[in-house]
C-alpha cells in the first residue's frame, strides 16, 4: 500500500552519500535488513520506484535511509538528492532483503553496506555484536559510509580496503580469494554479501571454493 511520508530532516553523510530522515506512518513495521520501494511524490517522478534498505531501527520513531547520489546522470538519486525538508516520498510494503541468521562475516561495497548497518545497530542494541566482522571495501577513504560508527560497533572487526587509494591506513587491495583467505578464520560461519551483482556472485564463487556452505551465504536477490 502507497503511503505519503514527509522528509524531517537531511545530512550529508560522505560527499556523494545523504541520510534521509521521514515521517513514519502508525503501524509500520519492518525487520533490520529489510528495504522497501520508495518514489518522490511528484507528478514525473511518482512511478520510478526504487528499493532502499532502512537504516534505522523499527523502534525509532522515525524512517531512515541512507542513499548514494548519482550526480552525473538524471537518474532517481539525482532527484533525490536535490530534495528538501519538508518534500514528500511514497514508501510501498515492506520486503525481504537480508535477514540475520547468525554470527559470521559481513562482506559489503560501497553503498552495499546499507542492508548491513540496521542489522549492526540492532546487534549492538542487543549487546551481541559478538564476533562478528565487516569486510568493506570502497573506491577511496572519503567514500567510506559511516566509518567511525561501523569502528564504534566492531572495533578491530571493521576491516576497510579502498582498491584506488593507498593510505597506509586501510589495506588497498580487492575483496579477492587472497584477501578472503587472510581474514577469514572459520568457512563455517555465516556470510552477508551485499555491493554490486558482480561481485556478489564473484565473492560467492569464491566463498563456496573456499569451503563455505551454499546455505550459509545470504545476499539479496
């Protein structure tokens, strides 16, 4: 069902990356990890629905996304990002996206790290971050999306690579089978891959190689 939802507030959150905070209607629920389809409420926007995971928790009184702006093309996020306090979305029933089945490895690029940050928020709310570990990897250091809160939650469990920068301070390497292989401990965990199709399927591949069982890898499909 099509509900109106104002936006109450907006933030950068890196120089490409904006947090967009909306009214949430009375009775809405989701799980962490799960997204909805969102459109802007104008007339030549209405119909372009997009998925967008939320960042916040269902006990916030709040919406939340966070959403990767697309400057150099008349796309969606483009619209989005030139949108103001006050203007409207269309949020649509709540769908599946990534659930959390147990303590493993979150895998993410880029803007994929959104299906993995409610989840983080929820465990850290919960007191069971436990051993879990984050590997994100992102084009440089600036694009990196909540990077203090993700080192907040995981501690030497965040692990960040920037495949175009070397800074001495991150690795700067690809999410390859050597960069797997250096980082992961235990092949029978659980695993949460999120990023562009490619490397989903390729750092699945990889996974399943490397001992992972085809049932304990979950990305969104």
């Amino acid at each position: 069902m099509d509900q109106i939802v104002k936006i109450i507030s907006i933030k950068p959150v890196t120089h490409n990356v904006k947090q967009f905070r909306l009214e949430k209607p009375e009775g809405y629920h989701f799980i962490s990890g799960q997204a909805t389809e969102v459109s802007i409420n104008k007339p030549e926007w209405k119909e372009e629905k997009r998925p967008f995971t939320f960042t916040s928790l269902n006990e916030y009184p709040y919406l939340e996304f966070t959403i990767k702006i697309y400057d150099d093309h008349n796309g969606v996020t483009n619209a989005l990002g030139k949108l103001n306090v006050g203007d409207e979305l269309i949020i649509r029933d709540v769908w599946g996206a990534i659930s959390y089945e147990g303590e493993g490895y979150f895998i993410a690029g880029g803007a994929g790290i959104t299906p993995f940050i409610a989840i983080l928020r929820q465990l850290q709310k919960q007191n069971a971050v436990d051993n879990n570990v984050l590997l994100f990897s992102n084009r440089t250091s600036k694009d990196i999306i909540l990077k203090d809160e993700l080192k907040n939650i995981l501690g030497a469990n965040a692990i960040f690579t920037t495949t175009e920068e070397k800074t001495g301070e991150y690795e700067s390497q690809r999410i390859n089978e050597n960069f797997l292989k250096q980082h992961i401990k235990d092949f029978e965990k659980h695993f949460y891959i999120c990023g562009p199709d490619a490397m989903v399927v390729d750092i699945t591949n990889m996974l399943t190689k490397l001992g992972a069982k085809a049932d304990a890898v979950v990305f969104e499909k």
